[in-house]
C-alpha cells in the first residue's frame, strides 16, 4: 500500500506517494532533496509528526498513516536555529 506525504517547512512543501515501508530516513532525504532549506545540512534537520519530534528515523511509514483506510501522513521538516 502506499502512503501519500506531505513535507512542510518554511522553505517550502512536497508531496510524494511512498511505499508503507519506506522509512522515516527516506521521507526525509527525499523531502530535503525537493524543498532544499537554504544553509542547513540534512543531518541538521529533523521531522516531526504531530508536533512531536521523530527521534527513530528507522520507524516505517505505517506507523505514522493516518485517514480513510490509512493513507496520507503529514510532516514538518524543520532544525534547530529556525528562526520561529
């Protein structure tokens, strides 16, 4: 089953299907290959989910589907000097 994500930050948003066992690693690879924050490394960025930071970046997207018949999750990307 796929999952259809969406990625938002102040730099920008995607949206993208993946696989339910694509991990949270990949979404963000994925996501910061796309909206490409400006100065920040990917190691300096981090996802959250809910407002909760993701600390297992080795967790599947099956844990976070969400909606009718669990397909859609929604993420903010973000890091730790964003200006807020």
């Amino acid at each position: 089953m796929e999952v259809h994500v969406t990625v938002r930050s102040s730099d920008g948003s995607v949206e993208h299907p993946f696989k339910e066992s694509a991990t949270i690693a990949d979404v963000k690879s994925y996501a910061y290959d796309h909206i490409k924050p400006n100065g920040i490394s990917l190691q300096g960025t981090f996802l959250t989910f809910g407002g909760t930071r993701i600390v297992n970046e080795q967790l599947t997207l099956a844990h976070f589907a969400q909606g009718e018949h669990k397909k859609s999750a929604l993420f903010v990307m973000t890091w730790e000097n964003q200006a807020g």
